[in-house]
C-alpha cells in the first residue's frame, strides 16, 4: 500500500470512529430522548395493563393476551429504576411530565417502583388461575402501585 492510501484509510477510519463517538453520545445524553424513552416504558406499562383489562371485562382479550400483558409489566417493573428515571428528566424537559420531587423524594420513588413487582407477579399468577375475578383484584391491586406514584410525582396533564 502506497502512503496516500494508508493516509486515506486512517481519515476514514477516524471519521468513522468521531461519528460513532457523537452519535452515541447524543443517543444517551440527550434528555429529551430520555423523557421520550420513559413514556415509552410507561406505555408498555399502560399497554399491559389493559391487555388484562380486556380480559376481566371479557371484551375480546384472551387469557393468553392477558398472560403477555402481565408478562411486559413485569419486564418493566425489573427494570432499574434510575435507568427509568435518569436525572435532568423532570418537567421542563421535553414535555416531562415527572414532577421534580419524584428526584427529591428518590427512596419512596424508587420503593414504589420496586412494589410493581410482586403485584405484577400475583397478576401473572392470577391470570394463570383463569378466574377472572381473581384476576380483577390482582389488576386492581396493581393500578394501586401505578396510581399511588402517579398521584405524588407526576404532573397531571390538562
Ligand atoms: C415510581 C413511579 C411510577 C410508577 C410506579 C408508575 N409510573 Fe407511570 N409515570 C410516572 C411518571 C413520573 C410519568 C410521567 C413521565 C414523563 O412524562 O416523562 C408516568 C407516565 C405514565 C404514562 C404516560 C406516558 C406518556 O406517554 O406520556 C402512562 C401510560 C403510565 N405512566 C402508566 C403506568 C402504569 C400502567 C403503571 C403501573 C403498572 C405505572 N405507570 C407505574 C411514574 C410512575
């Protein structure tokens, strides 16, 4: 290989390596898309809960619906909360709509999050039980983990 050649290679494996760099960078440390990352994992929250919804009001859903709903409740309810909840997310940011004491408050925040959990669980097992007003209770014990943070941290929108 010719000195031009290998010169022109390092260039376009240094440019490569800047664009990758940035647009990494860009992808995490972006708030807004982490705000707009975080509505999507409450929908998927949303999306499972009214998967079973559907089921116990016997309006076309399926139990195996409903047992995949609880299943991406669950998915979400492991994940890490400060991964949920990265800080510089709070209203303000994008169209956050996560109340700035939800950061001040991080333990009761972080205990609520983790009490999806075992709630999500006894709706799995419910669900696998087939009786749907078992799996009504479990639901509504459920919403009671969602509702209970949504009432102290996020900002009720009009
Ligand atoms: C630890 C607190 C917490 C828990 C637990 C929680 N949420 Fe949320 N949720 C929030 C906050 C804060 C927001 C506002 C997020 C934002 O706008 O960035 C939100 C927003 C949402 C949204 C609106 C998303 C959007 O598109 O803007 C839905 C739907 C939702 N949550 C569903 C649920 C469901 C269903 C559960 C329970 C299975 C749940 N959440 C549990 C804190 C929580």
């Amino acid at each position: 290989m010719n000195n031009r050649v290998v010169n022109a290679l390092a260039a376009a494996s240094l440019s490569a390596l800047l664009v990758a760099g940035f647009g990494g960078m860009a992808g995490a440390a972006d708030p807004a898309d982490m705000v707009k990352e975080r509505q999507q994992t409450m929908k998927k929250l949303g999306g499972g809960m009214g998967a079973v919804a559907k089921f116990v009001k016997n309006e076309g859903g399926t139990q195996e619906d409903a047992a995949k709903g609880a299943e991406a409740v669950l998915a979400v309810a492991k994940m890490d909360a400060k991964a949920v909840f990265p800080t510089g997310t709070a209203v303000g940011v994008g169209d956050s709509a996560a109340k700035p004491e939800l950061w001040q408050n991080w333990s009761a925040a972080e205990e609520k999050w983790k009490a999806m959990q075992p709630a999500a669980m006894k709706l799995a097992e419910a669900i696998k039980g087939g009786d749907r007003a078992q799996i009504g209770q479990a639901l509504g014990a459920t919403s009671k983990t969602c509702g209970g943070c949504h009432e102290d941290f996020r900002v009720k929108k009009q």
